[in-house]
C-alpha cells in the first residue's frame, strides 16, 4: 500500500468538503464510543486491568530478545517455520516466496493491520495470485478499491448505499434487498466457495505466545477460522511487538482489548493456533509459516518511543479523536489513522515525510484517556514535534512565526498590545458571535466558522477580576 502522508492538508481539504464522509464517520465512532463507555462501566476493575496491561506489555519490551527467542524454540517445536524480516519488503519478499512454492493461486486473508503496513495485498496482486478478503468490511473495500480507513472497521466511510451498489456490480448473485442481513448472506454466498477453494491462508496475529510459540487471532466473524483450516499453507504475519509471555497474560489484555474496540465482554471468535495438522487432526494446514516483522519497531525503542510499542491496535484513540471524527482515516495518507497513526506514521514512514501528523491533534489528552494499555499519545507527539522542529523540517513561515512570538513573550508590555489590537481587529469580522471569513484564517474558515473572541483579551479580563470588576462578556 503506498502511503502519502506528505499530502496530509490536501487530503484534510477533501475530506471536509464530504459532508456525507462526517455523517459516516460519526455514525460508527459515536456509536463505538458510547458502547465502550458502557462496558467500562460493567467492568469495575478496569483501571486495574490497564495497569496490568501496560506493565505486561511493558516487561516484553524491555525483555524482548528474551521472548522472540522463546517463541521461535516453541513455535519451532510445534512444527511451524518462523521467518525474521527487517523491513516491509523482506517481509512481502518471504511471503510471495511462499506462496508461490505452491500450485494453487488462490490465497485468502483475514484482516491484519500489518499485511496493510507491509503492503502485502498490492504485492499480492503484483504477483498474480487470486486475492480474496475475507472479513466483510475488507471485502468491502477490496470491491471499492480503497484502503482501510479505520484499524477495526475499515469500510466506515462508506455508506449502505454504497454497500449495496458494490454488491449489485461485482456479486455473481447479489441481493435486490437492502437490508443488513440480505448483504451479509450476499456476501457469505460470495465468499464461501472461495473460502473452500483456497490453497493458501494469510493471518494477522493480535498476540503471539512465548511459552507455547501458539499465535493467537480475534474475530467477530469467525473468517480468520476459515482462512487457516481448508487451506493448505498458514501464513501469520505479525510485528515482533505482539509477544506476551504465555495465555495468564494474553487473557487480562484480550479483556482490554475487546471493550475498548467493540464495546464487547469477549469477541465471538478468540483462536489460539499451534502449528501445523498433526497426524490425528481431522484439519488444519499441513505448512505453519509465521513471519516476524520488525520494520522500525527496534529503531523506536532505541528513539524513545517504546511506550509506542505497547499499542493492542483497539482503535479507541481513533473512535474518540475530535480530529478523526471530522476527516476520517484516509486523510492521514498512512495505514495507521488517527493518533496511533500520528505517532507511527512517522516513525515508518520517516518524520520528514509525515512530520504534519504530528501536529494532527489538540492535545487535548483524550486519546490517552482512552488507551486500553495508557500510552502517552500526547508526549510522544510533543516529542515528534521537537524533533521535527530540531532536524529543521518545519519550513520558514512555521520558524519566523515562533520567532515572533517568542520576541513578543519575552517582552509583555509589547504582546499585551499586540493582542489587544489582535482582539480588536478579529471582532471587527465577527458577526452574531462567530467568523465566517476573516484575512489569514482560511484554513479554518473555509469549513467552519471561528468563534468571535471576547471584548478584551484574557490578561485584560483577569485584571478586571484580580480588582473584583466583572470582567467583560459578549
């Protein structure tokens, strides 16, 4: 998948001028959001729980040699053949390699966020084999032709309508219904003989295992099952982060994991697969390949950004992003959206390329508030940010306005009259207490109107309250 995170502003101009993309957007995350919050609530040891995650996620990062070479003894034990991979392209390299030891064409795979990052379904295609999607919105979207736009439900800016429309061109026997159930049968009616039919499977993995080298994969539609029992060779990618140490671990993060992802006490399908067929299995794949992947993720432990690693990919920092909400997924131009996208973008992608993620985001905090495992999003973007700023990337407007402000702080008699005037001059374009068009505020008033400021400026109304006046009001 290639990425674009450089066209960032482009891209946030287009997605504000969809207003049916908002409308899409919210309708999903309002809806994620507000059902976490009542699994919250059923779970009165959470914040315990997160404690506990993030010291678990924390242990393997810091001991991570330790448990990837326990994992390959077991996972090797168990018969399945474990591949390393340095970057994106060594790890497409070693799958393609694979598949095409075999005679069969046809790979099917189940959604992972690290076949996206490491471009897995483009060079699928590249190499000819028949590709299928096998989770629903990522059918979806191989239809379209677009990328994820959201890490757990990938199709959310599209409508039904849109739904409908894909199914009713490329489905050999489509539905003439437009209800839910009638797509979804259209769907499994799709994808059920090519499920059958496959003679490669490709997974993700939500955890890998250390004690018993078993990888562990999480669906709500039980397609990852189908994807690694009737074919021949399973193929697991997964980023070396993904370790815990055995399941006493894994189950307090699968806990963490479903509720801030779907609002849900378990998901319908957690599998735990170990290997390839033994002699008395009635199924299962006679080749077990797992490929680990690290593609930066060392180079983010050695640059400060460990707490990154610790991230179970849940997808709550996008569903209660104030920014995500208004431009989705695709604007970020990278396969990561959102704050977790902001933070990892640059770090594989490189920070001069996507420096402008850094500074996708208020700070506001709540992305932090949210996280299952308590990474500091807002830090590491601070950090970002610093870093940017001191390797020179930001460009020269961006450099002579701080400049500015910093000549204009360190002299407060000459800023407090500055923003006087600043005050003034913005409520001369104010109209019933907002601005819809004002000299060097297109940027945001070409989507939205700003609001008017107040009749004086904070300094201004706090002076007026230190001497027990009433400060002004509009």
């Amino acid at each position: 998948m290639q990425t674009h995170p450089e066209k960032f502003q482009e891209n946030v101009a287009k997605a504000l001028a969809n207003p049916q993309l908002k409308i899409a957007i919210r309708r999903t995350t309002d809806r994620a959001e507000s059902k976490r919050a009542e699994a919250i609530s059923n779970f009165p040891k959470f914040d315990h729980a997160r404690t506990q995650g993030k010291r678990i996620k924390d242990h393997v990062i810091e001991n991570l040699g330790y448990y990837l070479t326990e994992f390959e003894r077991n996972a090797t034990a168990n018969g399945a053949v474990v591949h390393w991979a340095s970057d994106a392209e060594q790890a497409r390299s070693i799958v393609i390699d694979i598949c095409s030891r075999q005679k069969g064409r046809r790979v099917t795979r189940a959604k992972s966020m690290l076949g996206e990052e490491i471009g897995l379904a483009d060079a699928l295609d590249d190499a000819e084999f028949d590709r299928v999607e096998t989770d629903l919105a990522e059918h979806i979207i191989q239809l379209a032709g677009d990328p994820p736009s959201h890490i757990v439900w990938p199709s959310m800016h599209l409508t039904r309508e849109d739904v409908v429309r894909l199914f009713r061109k490329h489905h050999r026997n489509p539905t003439d219904s437009e209800e839910i159930t009638e797509l979804v049968d259209s769907a499994r009616r799709e994808l059920r003989s090519k499920f059958l039919t496959a003679d490669i499977g490709i997974t993700g993995a939500n955890f890998l295992l250390a004690d018993s080298g078993s990888v562990c994969t999480v669906t709500n539609e039980g397609n990852a099952e189908l994807t690694t029992t009737p074919p021949v060779v399973h193929i697991v990618t997964a980023g070396i982060e993904k370790l815990v140490p055995s399941m006493a671990h894994a189950m307090p993060l699968l806990r963490l994991l479903v509720r801030s992802a779907t609002g849900g006490e378990i998901t319908q399908y957690t599998t735990f697969h170990a290997g390839p067929k033994r002699q008395n299995d009635l199924d299962g794949p006679a080749e077990f390949h797992i490929v680990l992947v690290d593609n930066g993720r060392t180079r983010m432990l050695s640059q400060g950004m460990s707490e990154m690693l610790r991230c179970i990919r849940c997808g709550a920092c996008l569903n209660h992003c104030v920014v995500y909400k208004h431009i989705g997924g695709h604007a970020y131009g990278g396969v990561y959206p959102g704050p977790m996208g902001s933070v990892l973008t640059p770090n594989l992608d490189g920070l001069e390329r996507a420096r402008k993620l850094a500074h996708a985001c208020t700070l506001n905090g709540r992305c932090q508030e949210v996280c299952p495992v308590q990474i500091p999003l807002p830090k590491l973007l601070r950090a970002l940010r610093a870093s940017s700023w001191e390797k020179k990337y930001e460009p020269p407007v961006n450099r002579l306005a701080v400049a500015g402000f910093v000549m204009l702080a360190k002299r407060p008699r000459l800023f407090q009259l500055f923003a006087s005037v600043g005050v003034l001059g913005m409520r001369m374009f104010g109209r019933s207490g907002w601005i819809s068009s004002m000299p060097l505020s297109r940027g945001w008033t070409a989507n939205r109107d700003l609001p008017a400021p107040e009749k004086s400026t904070f300094l201004g109304q706090y002076k007026k309250f230190r001497d027990g006046r009433r400060p002004y009001q509009n």
